[in-house]
C-alpha cells in the first residue's frame, strides 16, 4: 500500500502486507519486492509514475477500475476487501 505516512498504522490494522512512499519504490524498482496488488492513493499517484514501466506489464499499476486507485477516506475498505 502507498499512502501517506500518518495512515501507516491503520492500513498494517486493516490488513496490509506491506506500507511504503518513497523508499519502497527503490526496492520495487530493485526487484526486491513481490506482490499481487499495489493499492495507493491519488496523492501517491506521482511518486509511482516512476514504476510504470516495472508494473505496466504485471498489471500491478493501480488504476480505478481495478479498485486498486483509492481516495484517502477509500483506503481502509480496499485494503480490507483485497485481503
């Protein structure tokens, strides 16, 4: 999950595997990290363009349709409902 910083404890509560920002896109880049979903907020959105390469061709880049681009208040629910 990519979300502010201040969220961290109430997304690890709801279900998540892993939290990050910016210092997990290097480990992603990296190849250091696997996963089955990437969920983020909007505001994340800018930081992670940088991985469109990496996660484009998975279909690990979050977008609306998938469910997997949330709005903050968002969150919680998505994380929930993807575990």
């Amino acid at each position: 999950v990519f979300a502010d910083l201040e969220m961290q404890e109430k997304v690890m509560e709801a279900g998540a595997d892993i939290f990050g920002s910016s210092d997990l896109i290097k480990q992603i880049i990296d190849g250091k990290i696997e996963f089955d979903k990437l969920i983020a907020t909007q505001e994340q959105m800018n930081q992670l363009k940088s991985l469109a390469r990496v996660l484009g061709p998975k279909g690990l880049m979050p977008n609306v349709k998938s469910g997997t681009l949330v709005k903050p208040d968002e969150l919680l629910e998505a994380v929930k409902i993807s575990k």
